[in-house]
C-alpha cells in the first residue's frame, strides 16, 4: 500500500490550535488585569486563589512577553515560538511552548529523524539528511503534537534547506508518532498578521 504524501504547500489548522489566536484576545487590551481574571470570585476556591497570586507572586505577569508570544504565534505558525508563559497562565491561551533543549534534545531528535525518514518515503527516495534540529515546539500534551523546524540537505550535497515538519507525538501512549505534515520553509517571511482593534 503505497502512503499518501504528507507535503503541503501551507498547513492545515490541526484540532484548531491556531484558529483561537485568529482574533483580538483579552490578553492584547491595555487595560487587562490578569488578576481579575485568574482569581476565583468564590470562598470556597480560597486555597486556589493562595497558591495562584504566589505563582503571581514568583512570575508576574509581563504583557510584552505575552504580546511577543502572540505575535510569534500568528506569524509562524506555530513554528517559531521561543518566549516561555508563566504556567498560571496556561489555561487561558498557551497552547504553544518551545522544548527545552538539554532535557528533550534526545526526544527531539529521534522524531526529528522519523520525520526525515518519512519524508524520504514521500519523495520515493533518500533524498534528505538531517544537519540541524533548529527549534522545536510542543502543543499541550492533549494534542501532542511537536513542531519541528530541521536544517537538512541532499544526500551527496552540502548546500542546506529549511524544512518545517509536523509530527504527531502523543505523550499518554494512546495513537503512534507519525509525520502528520511537512513542507520546504518559504523563502520569504510571512506577512505579519494584523488584527484590528
């Protein structure tokens, strides 16, 4: 049975992840107080609220940061996310986080060299090697996925090319890791995404 090719020439939207950064979010309004929004208005949370304005407390809230991520995550993607989001903030719109190299660099590069190996069958030959893992960003683990952005080149050649990969990776051990998309990395950057007020 011969696979269907998983070259794109643009991504699809996998479980929507991108489609929630589309429009205008709370977070981008000068006036958003995270305070009111992530502290419950209940007694009986009291013990929830504690723990919350200590993380509040130990990483305070930095809008540049979260605008920057936003930003980041229009523009690429997905792709090339490097800003880390406190985790109390995690439940409101993070859905996106750059891997850690030295705990994960093993981990990346075993589905780094899955995605290479399948993109090989795509093209029916051995045409790519890996040179590089250039970044790496995982979704939640409920979606668990991994963006990969791989520096390779042609068997036999040196020039390099960019290449983005999508690879499923599910973290529970339901399902298999598996190429889900890739494409040649445009030359050129996108546009930034401009969302008005």
């Amino acid at each position: 049975m011969v696979k269907e090719t998983r070259h794109v020439l643009k991504f699809t939207d996998i479980a929507g992840l991108l489609s929630f950064y589309e429009n205008r979010m709370s977070f981008e309004r000068e006036d958003y107080d995270p305070k009111a929004q992530y502290l419950s208005r209940t007694r009986k949370h009291k013990h929830e609220d504690y723990n919350r304005i200590k993380e509040m407390e130990e990483h305070p809230y930095d809008r540049e940061a979260v605008l920057k991520y936003i930003a980041q995550v229009r523009n690429s993607g997905g792709f090339d996310v490097d800003v880390r989001i406190p985790s109390w903030l995690h439940t409101g719109f993070v859905y996106f986080f750059p891997v850690p190299s030295p705990n994960s660099r093993d981990f990346v590069f075993k589905l780094a060299q899955l995605a290479i190996d399948e993109i090989n069958v795509d093209m029916k030959s051995e045409s790519f090697e890996l040179v590089e893992v250039v970044k790496a960003v995982t979704t939640k683990a409920c979606y668990g996925l991994v963006y990969l952005t791989l520096a390779v080149k042609k068997v036999g050649e040196e020039a390099t090319i960019t290449i983005q990969a999508i690879v499923s990776s599910p973290w529970i051990g339901h399902g298999s890791r598996e190429l889900r998309q890739w494409r040649i990395k445009p030359d050129a950057e996108p546009p930034a995404v401009v969302v008005e007020p």
